[in-house]
C-alpha cells in the first residue's frame, strides 16, 4: 500500500499530504445510522452501479470481510476512515489502483469521496474529487436542498459536504512551543487541527491536520483557498523556526537529530510512539540537511508501515503489543541499512 505517496506535491519538507473529502447522501433514503440492512445494500448497489464503468480502476471491499487486522491496516495508510472501519453493516469501499481515490459507503453518510495525494496538492486534489462527484451525480440523485445545500446525517457538514485537510510536519514549532498559539488561532478562522487519523486521534511525530471546519455557506474554492493560504503561513513559520534553531542552536538540534538516528539503528524494542517521535527527529534531520543520503518520502513511509497492524501484516501473524515492539525495531533497523546502505 502506500501508493499515494508516488504522487507529488509541493512543499514536500514540511507537508507530508492534502487529504479533500466530501459527503453525499442519496436521496429517499435514511441516512446510514437508521436504514435496515437491505436498505444499506440498496445503496450500495447503487453507487457500484454508477461506478461499473470504472471497475477495472477500482477494487470493492465489503468491510464484514475484512479481518480487523486487514480493517486496521486501511486505516493507518489512510485509505479508509476509523469510522467506516468500525462499521458491521452495510459498510463498503472502493478503492482506485494507484490509492489516490476511495468511494466509502455507507459510513456516516451514503458516500464520502477521498482524495488523497502527497504534499501540498489542495488544488489539484479537489480536480479529482469534484470529477469524481460529478461523475456519481449523473448516475444518482443525491439528497440536496436549495437553501442549505448537500444533506448530510451531521449538521457540520451541510453545505458543500467538503472537508479539505493537510498532514503537515511541524517538528521545530512543536520543539519551541509555538505550536499551541498556531493551533488557538485556526478556530478562530474556521479551521482546526486533528492528530494523525483525524478526529480524536493523537498528533504523533509532530504530525497535524489541518482541516476546515464550516462547509455551510462558503463555496469550495473558497474553503481550498483558504486552507492553501494559511497552510502556506504555516509552512513559512515552520521553515522560520527550523531557520533559527539551525542559526542558534545547532549543536542541540544536531545532538536530538543524531540520538534519534542511533536509537533507530540500533534498538531492539520500540513501541510506534517512540519510532514516530525518533522519525520525526530524523526526516527533520534529512529535510535541514543534517543528514544526507536519505530521501525522506522514505521515512513518511516507514511511519506508515511500522504502526501495529501493518506490522503484523509484515510478519504474517497476529501479534502481542511486547512482539511488535521487537519486531518493529528490527524493521526499522534493516530498513536504514537499506536507506543508508
């Protein structure tokens, strides 16, 4: 997995992806939280039957017929929502071969469309979703009222159904602090910061999504330009800060750059808190220049592959959270005599 990451974006040192979402609902039918079973396959038939044009790009998976850990594994690469992975009926996805796009049914609302491209790609990302969306309106009715817009099952989203987000890296903001007085300004602009998997989740290795919040009353090239813009501001107050530490605290940045490299090569037990914290360290060590010879798509990726289900799937086997420790420091320590070799 991880083909998403092949795209490429802008601004790759310190945004790792542009995620864009909308949410349609069809129209006669509840929304997914109160529709029966033969009412959710109903829709489910429906939106593959729009799609059946584009089935040799796209593969279909039912979520009853995932095993949790293959579920969880979508997750962490960012295929799927934790939402539709914990969905036991009716739920289903189709997912395009380069990974770039998913149609998932039936989870909080009928359909939720997701683009998902490296980097800074908010314009080029929304291009593929609304073509998508289009694609599926003239197929289906989707449920839609003149005065408020696109229906969906949560208010916050009514209107234009989108959610534009930005995975961004934003370790030296983190390191000075600065990052909460960034994060107390987005609510104030409609925008707001989510951890690594969204909603609820943590922002491990100084990992943020940035994402709007209001969709009613604003059009979506507004939203895309707005979050392009203080996105921007971001990345220069990133780049500022890593500027200055390099400027004025060299040494120390250096010292935390090449400890974590160590404890990376040289561990042999490490739970995927402290690898994404010690990764964190290195892919800002490569993007500074600290450390040469490493490209870091490639440690974006191994962040990715070394969170527990993709572990497992690694080692054929379900494992206890003591054997994924083990198993993932070995991982990461072949894995950098690979980058470094």
């Amino acid at each position: 997995m991880t083909k998403w990451l092949e795209s490429v974006g802008t601004d790759e040192d310190v945004v790792i992806s542009t995620r864009l979402r909308i949410a349609r609902n069809i129209s006669n039918y509840k929304f997914p939280d109160f529709m029966t079973i033969d009412e959710g396959q109903s829709v489910t038939e429906e939106v593959l039957n729009a799609m059946k044009d584009n089935k040799d790009i796209y593969k279909f998976y039912r979520i009853e017929d995932l095993s949790q850990l293959e579920k969880t594994r979508f997750v962490e690469d960012h295929l799927i929502s934790p939402s539709l992975a914990t969905t036991t009926k009716s739920g289903s996805f189709l997912l395009r071969d380069d990974e770039k796009s998913t149609i998932m049914i039936n989870e909080e609302d009928h359909i939720r469309i997701q683009v998902l491209l490296s980097g800074l790609n908010t314009y080029e990302g929304w291009e593929l979703c609304s073509e998508i969306d289009d694609y599926l309106e003239k197929n289906i009715e989707y449920a839609f009222h003149e005065k408020f817009g696109y229906l969906t099952s949560c208010p916050t989203n009514v209107g234009t159904g989108l959610r534009a987000s930005v995975m961004v890296h934003l370790p030296c903001l983190s390191m000075t602090g600065h990052i909460n007085t960034i994060i107390d300004g987005l609510g104030k602009i409609g925008l707001t910061s989510r951890g690594i998997y969204g909603e609820g989740s943590k922002a491990l290795g100084h990992l943020f999504q940035i994402s709007n919040q209001i969709t009613l009353g604003e059009k979506e090239e507004d939203i895309i330009k707005k979050l392009n813009k203080v996105v921007l501001q971001i990345v220069a107050r990133e780049r500022s800060t890593r500027g200055y530490m390099l400027d004025r605290k060299k040494i120390e940045l250096e010292d935390k750059v090449f400890r974590s490299l160590g404890i990376l090569n040289y561990s042999r037990l490490i739970s995927s808190t402290e690898a994404m914290a010690h990764l964190s360290n290195v892919k800002l060590g490569c993007d500074v220049g600290i450390i040469s010879g490493i490209n870091p798509k490639d440690i974006v990726k191994l962040m990715i592959d070394i969170q527990p289900a993709n572990i497992q799937k690694s080692s054929n086997k379900e494992m206890m959270k003591d054997e994924r420790d083990v198993y993932r420091a070995q991982i990461i320590r072949n894995k950098f005599i690979d980058m470094e070799g």
